[in-house]
C-alpha cells in the first residue's frame, strides 16, 4: 500500500472512491454520493474542500459494512468469499487460487493476498481481475445478506466510535506539543484515519493507545534550556 491509499487532494481519485463503495451507503449519504459522481461526470466545478469533507463523511458511514464484510470473511465466511469469487474469475486465475488453498497458511482471501508469492505468482492482469472480481462479491453479498451481517455491522459502528474517541485525543494531545513532534503526531493522525476510513483496515486499538501513552509522555517532558551560559 503507498503512504496514503487515499489523496484527498485529487478530485478523481475521491470520485472513484464514492463510485466504489456507494452500494454500501443509503438515504441521504448515498443520494449526495451520486449527486457528486454526476457532475463530475458531467465536468461541472466542484468544489474540493466540500468533497474532501463529505469523502470523509461518506467513508464514516460505510466503514461499518466494510467491517462486517471483512470479519464474516475472514471468519466463518472464509468458505463463501472463495467459492464465490472464484466461481466468478478466468479458469486459468481460479486454478492458481486453488494452488495457495492446499497451502496450511492459506484459508482466506486476505491469507492469498498477504502471501510473500502472490506477487509472483499473479500477474498484474490477474490481480486486477480478482480485485474487481472480489469487490463485486462484497456487493453481491452485502445486498442479499444484510439481516445475517447485523451484529458485525454493529460490531463496526462500536470500533469505529472507538477509534474517532482516541483520535480526538490524539489531535488533542498534538495541540499540547513542540512543533515538531506536533507536526510529527498530525501526520501519523493522517495515515491512522487514511488506513481505517479509506483503506478500510481493523486497526488494533493497542496501536493508538501507545502513540497516547507515548506523546503524553512527551508534552509532560520538561523543555531544555539550549541557551549557552554567559562568560564569567
């Protein structure tokens, strides 16, 4: 994954954000999500500081189906994402898939993916079709099973109120800091929230509770004195 999966400052980019994930949002959210993706679309102005803002809000909402699809297949739905997505691939990729399976440390999608030869072993051609292949999976799966995903829907709003709580005390503990470690703990702020709300990763809240441990270690360090001593 480059530094940031997401650049906020680039228009397309947000667009094709929303475009990917908006079969997951509803009502208002989803309304003002293809309201945006139509005028870009029809090359109308737009203004980028209302579109960073409403992508961030818009990430907010689906984050917990992004949630719940992950924890179900990578638990007791590992089975149903692989039929599933492979029934759907080229045979020449499925039969490759199959090879990873009969390995012990492979039993999830995510287990293929994070493998130290899959790079090796897909071409470009075939990763992007199981990339496409797959999200079409979640879609497809999120619309028929909504009701069974409830209770890790539900799972996901509580992590992420979690991980918002700790990351206002985290901008809150940046605004107490020399600037340099200010600047330091904002631009890890930056990534925590492009790794959770964009990239859609379960992040261990131990990680944010250290960089809390660590920095109020830091602006409770008293400030050295660097200035030389007067000649005598």
């Amino acid at each position: 994954m480059p530094d940031l999966y997401l650049d906020l400052s680039d228009q397309k980019e947000l667009i094709n954000f929303l475009s990917k994930w908006e079969d997951f949002a509803s009502g208002k959210i989803k309304s003002h999500a293809d309201s945006f993706i139509t005028d870009y679309d029809d090359g109308k102005e737009i203004d980028s500081v209302e579109l960073q803002n409403f992508t961030k809000e818009f990430a907010r909402e689906v984050y917990p189906a992004r949630y719940a699809l992950k924890r179900f297949f990578g638990d007791h739905g590992a089975g149903v994402e692989w039929r599933m997505t492979e029934k759907a691939l080229r045979r020449s990729t499925a039969h490759l898939m199959e090879k990873f399976r009969a390995l012990p440390e492979v039993h999830t999608i995510d287990d293929l993916l994070d493998h130290e030869d899959f790079d090796l072993s897909f071409s470009a051609e075939d990763r992007s079709e199981m990339e496409q292949v797959r999200h079409h999976v979640w879609e497809d799966y999120w619309n028929n099973n909504k009701a069974s995903l409830e209770s890790y829907v539900d799972e996901g709003e509580a992590e992420l109120e979690k991980f918002e709580k700790m990351i206002g005390q985290l901008r809150e503990k940046a605004g107490e800091l020399l600037t340099l470690l200010q600047e330091e703990l904002y631009s890890k702020i930056t990534k925590y929230e492009d790794r959770v709300l964009y990239y859609g990763e379960i992040l261990d809240e131990d990680l944010l509770q250290q960089e809390l441990e660590y920095y109020a270690a830091q602006s409770d360090m008293p400030i050295k004195n660097n200035q030389s001593k007067p000649a005598l």
